[in-house]
C-alpha cells in the first residue's frame, strides 16, 4: 500500500473474569469485591452450565491470543505486555510499499516502555512526525483526560530524523509550530497566564530528533556512552521546547553523578 491511515484500538489483551460474568452476574461489575468474595461469588456463579460454558470459551479464545501475539515467530520485536495497537505497527512495515506511508493515533507506550527496544529500533528510522496529545479536551471522548497519545506518521523510505511536539490540546497547535513568524515570540508554556491549557503555537516547540538528540537520551536514560548503539532505540523525553535539549546536554556532559558515588554519600 501506498498510504495507510487507523486509529487502532488501544486494549490489553489480558483477562478479566469479572466482565465476563458480569454478562449474567452484574453484582461482578457494580461491586468492588474482594478476592474472596470473588472467588465465593464465581463458584456460584459457575453452577450454571450456560454460564461456564461462556466462561471457559472467553479464557480459551484470550489464552490463545496472548500466546500468539506474544510468540516470537509471530511478533518477534514485541515483549511484554500486548496491546494491540503495537501489533499494527510491525503489520504496517510490512504492508507499505518501499515508500509507503502509515499513519496511527496511538498511546505512547511504544516511545517509553523499557522493554519496547526491538520495536523503537524499527520504527525511528520510518519515523517522521511524533505530536502527542493530552486528552484535556475530550478529542476522545471514552478515553481519561489525562491519557496521553500520539498522532504518528512513519514513512518505509529511512530518514535521518523526524519532528516532535509535545504537550498538545488541538491539532490547529500543530499549524501555529510551524509558522516561522513565532520565532519572535516568546515559548508560550503549557497553561496561560489564566492557568488555562495553553494552546498558542511556537516554532521552537518543534524538536527534530536525530542520531545527536536520540544519544543524548539514552545517556541520560541509560547511562550509554557514544560507542554503544542502544541509542538507537532510546526511549523519548516529552520536552516542550528545543531549549530544554541544551539542559539536558549540560546534565549529560557532567562526569560525577550520584550514581556513581559508591556510597560516598549517606
């Protein structure tokens, strides 16, 4: 394919036996029941044959889904928990052409989990533009407002970097960052001077992140120096200016560390 487009559902395929009887025992969904009780009321509950039967059928069908998604043959560059929607991105690497296009609203657990290296690794060099969202406007409206998302575009065509912005409430933010008149403004921050979210536009909100920025973050993460090549899949800061990268750079550059003070200090 040329162009893919989706929203993928963001769902844990792990099990929860108190939806499943909730389907004929609602007291499993109006009430916070102990492990206990849980345990009493599933017994009981599991007397009926009609009931078991959906029971067992439920925990089969998620039991195979967690040993697919999670096999290595399968996706050999997912580990930990599944969700589904980092089941699409590996999909759509291999269904866009040479120089196909995708483009996803996803969580950004993919950016940050310590153990999503294998598919860090993939995705930064198709990456192109990363803008992340809080949902404090409700674009989603089943989704809590603090929930933090991503609209990401990748590109099958490698790249030596991609654009981020952070701290997002409205997609007209995205128009305003890239209007090179800003720049003789100053970096509005996240709320205004009203304590309302902030949604003025700057062109030093956008941050282009390369080779430089993504070793920068996993020695600050990591603690990697320049010879390895895990920063190649490093997890991302959500910063909101370009002038936060020149802090961090001045934290990476300093040689003593608490961490490494051998318990010196006390």
């Amino acid at each position: 394919f040329d162009l893919m487009l989706g929203n993928p559902p963001w769902v844990k395929i792990e099990w929860n036996e108190q939806a499943v009887l909730s389907d004929s025992h609602p007291i499993f969904a109006i009430k916070k029941l102990t492990a206990t009780e849980t345990a009493s009321q599933r017994d009981e509950a599991l007397e009926s044959d009609k009931v078991r039967k959906l029971y067992y059928s439920e925990y089969s069908m998620l039991a195979g889904q967690q040993h697919f998604m999670g096999s290595i043959q399968n996706y050999p560059n997912i580990s930990g928990a599944i969700n589904l929607y980092k089941c699409f991105l590996p999909q759509a690497v291999f269904f866009a052409g040479s120089k196909g296009i995708f483009a996803f609203v996803h969580p950004e657990g993919v950016f940050d989990d310590p153990k999503g290296e294998k598919l860090r690794s993939i995705l930064y060099p198709k990456l192109r533009t990363h803008f992340q969202f809080a949902n404090e406007l409700k674009l989603f409206a089943e989704v809590h407002n603090e929930t933090k998302y991503g609209l990401c575009v990748y590109c099958n065509q490698p790249s030596n970097g991609f654009d981020c912005i952070y701290n997002l409430y409205t997609v007209e933010t995205i128009e305003q960052c890239y209007d090179e008149t800003t720049k003789e403004k100053p970096v509005p921050g996240i709320k205004d001077e009203n304590g309302n979210w902030n949604f003025t536009g700057h062109i030093d909100r956008v941050l282009h992140i390369g080779s430089k920025e993504l070793k920068l973050f996993s020695a600050i993460f990591d603690g990697e120096t320049d010879d390895g090549n895990n920063w190649k899949s490093a997890r991302l800061f959500a910063l909101h200016s370009k002038e936060l990268i020149d802090a961090l750079q001045c934290f990476a550059e300093q040689k003593n560390t608490v961490g490494n003070m051998n318990g010196s200090v006390f």
